[in-house]
C-alpha cells in the first residue's frame, strides 16, 4: 500500500469514527441518567447507580495509530485485548491493565497495571478524551502529543472519574515498547530492601511473607538486575505472581504498608513503590476534607449539573 493509499484508508477511518461518536452522543442525549457500559469487570467500584440508568455503550475500533510516534487513537468501547494485540504487532503495548474489560473502563476506573513502576501510570498514558457532556455534547480535551496542553487538563481529571463527568467516546493514549524479557521472580527477603537494590523493577508485589517481582527488559540487564536482588535474598524463578486474595483496592502511601501490614488480619497483595493494596476489605478513607469536599462538588456541579451521569457513584470509594 501506498502512502497515499494508506493516508486514503486513515482519513476514512477517522470519518467513520467521526459519524460514530455523533451517534454515540445522539444516544447519550441530554436527558435522563446515564450510565456507559463495557465488560462490566469492575462495574461495583464507586458503588452501584442508586437510580437505574439508561446503559449505552462507546463506539469501539482503534481510529488512527501510529507506531512510529508511539500514539493511539481508539474508541473507548474496544477491549483492552483487542487493542493490545493490535499493537503488539509492532512491539507495543498500552499501559491499561488488561482484565478483560474495555479502554473507556480501564480510563474511567483508572486503575494502573501491575507494572506501573517501570511502565507507568494510566494517568500519564491518556493524552486526549472526548466525551459526551451532560448536556449531550461532544467535549475534547488534550492532544496528541506529550507537551502540548496548557490550561485545564481534561484527560487527567477524567481518569479515574467512574464515568460521572461525562460519558467517554475516544482517547488518544501513549503507547509503550514490548520488553524484550519479561521474568518473574518469588524471594522470602524483605520486600523493602529488594525494592532499594533494584534500579528498575516493573512490579514488586508483597503478602507479609513472600515477595514477588518482575524484572523486564533486554535480557543482560535483567540478568544484573537478578543478581543485585539475590544479593539481598535468594531468588526462585516462578511462572508469576499470585492471584489477587480480594477485588478491594486500598490506595496508601508507600511509606505505610509496613505499618498496614502488622495492623491488618485479612489477606492481602501489596505493591512495594506504589502503595496499592489488593485485600477483602473495603478500605475506610474517612470523611474528605471541607476544601476538598467542596471542590469535588463544584467540579461535579460544573460538569453535570442535572446529576444525571452514572448517578450514585463515588470515585472516592474502590
């Protein structure tokens, strides 16, 4: 194909698209809750709607992308598989956690992968979103390259935001290299200081006994970090890490999961670095303070003045 064969195929694509999100916010209208709906592989998180509401599903399909500037451009309503694989063919991969849900719900969960030490967070990866506003129109944020935003920052307020500012339709996301080598190691050293020798781990996963970590890379760079990490510990090499022990996700300061770990009763999976903490129990985050408690007011009454966007969710409880 031609480059201006394929420049032909890339226009008519972005066109297509173009007509689907229009549909998509005829579909969203300006009435009435709203809810979008994807694999539904974390559709408690926030709390259930406390109103039942109208369910509609994102335009789908990978719009534009281009391997060479590392950029994607896809509907939110394609699964993270599907656009995963399609970049995979070009040595690539999103950051979004592949749990078998779609990109519109892993931005709107805005839950990082387990890797988020080396690779990033989905915060970071999110370049630009459109969107359906309450009011039923078609809202863009960001762009398609790293440093080009100035003033108000959509794409990180909408990350994570449970769907209640708006009903996403498509997003422009960073996109990552393949590791050459990925290996998996289980250790009964001390989580902390396996963490302080490594350089570059992608993941460092702790139960209270036994440790976990992913070393990724080219292969003589993960066999030195290896051997820097048995300095402290001896180390086994496994097929990965455990299963989660819960679907809760407690968010912490890194620097507290020791302290978490001697005051908690119920089996967990903590991630050294990060702070995120998998567990059976819903984590009790207090009550927000009166600035911050008026500032999300405020943002959801600008937003979503009507209440009408997945009513009843709250991107504070997980």
């Amino acid at each position: 194909m031609t480059e201006q064969s394929r420049a032909l195929v890339d226009t008519g694509s972005r066109l297509t698209h173009g007509r689907a999100v229009i549909d998509f916010a005829e579909e969203v209208g300006a009435e009435g809750p709203i809810a979008v709906v994807g694999g539904r592989t974390r559709w408690e998180v926030g709390g259930l709607p406390t109103v039942e509401p109208r369910l509609v599903s994102a335009p789908s399909g990978i719009v534009d992308y281009k391997p060479e500037e590392m950029v994607a451009r896809v509907g939110a309503g394609t699964t993270v598989g599907e656009l995963n694989a399609a970049l995979s063919q070009h040595g690539q991969r999103s950051a979004l956690p592949d749990r078998g849900g779609t990109v519109g719900g892993a931005v709107a969960v805005g839950e990082n992968d387990r890797d988020v030490l080396r690779w990033g967070a989905v915060r970071n990866a999110v370049l630009q979103v459109t969107y359906v506003s309450a009011e039923g129109k078609v809202v863009s944020g960001g762009g398609p390259t790293v440093k080009n935003v100035s003033g108000f920052d959509l794409p990180r307020l909408v990350v994570g935001s449970l769907g209640t500012l708006g009903a996403l339709a498509e997003v422009i996301l960073r996109t990552n290299p393949l590791p050459a080598v990925s290996r998996w190691f289980r250790s009964q050293a001390n989580p902390f200081d396996l963490y302080d020798q490594l350089l570059a781990p992608s993941c460092v996963l702790w139960d209270g006994s036994t440790t976990w970590i992913l070393l990724e890379g080219y292969g003589p760079d993960v066999d030195a970090e290896a051997g820097r990490a048995s300095e402290v510990g001896a180390l086994t090499e496994t097929e990965g890490p455990p299963d989660a022990p819960g679907p809760r996700r407690w968010s912490l300061p890194p620097g507290e999961l020791r302290r978490f770990a001697l005051d908690c009763s119920e089996p967990f999976l903590a991630s050294i670095g990060v702070g995120t903490v998998l567990t059976t129990v819903v984590q009790d985050r207090g009550s927000s303070s009166p600035a911050v408690a008026a500032v999300h007011d405020r943002m959801k009454l600008l937003f979503d003045p009507s209440g009408r966007m997945n009513p009843g969710r709250n991107p504070e409880v997980r």
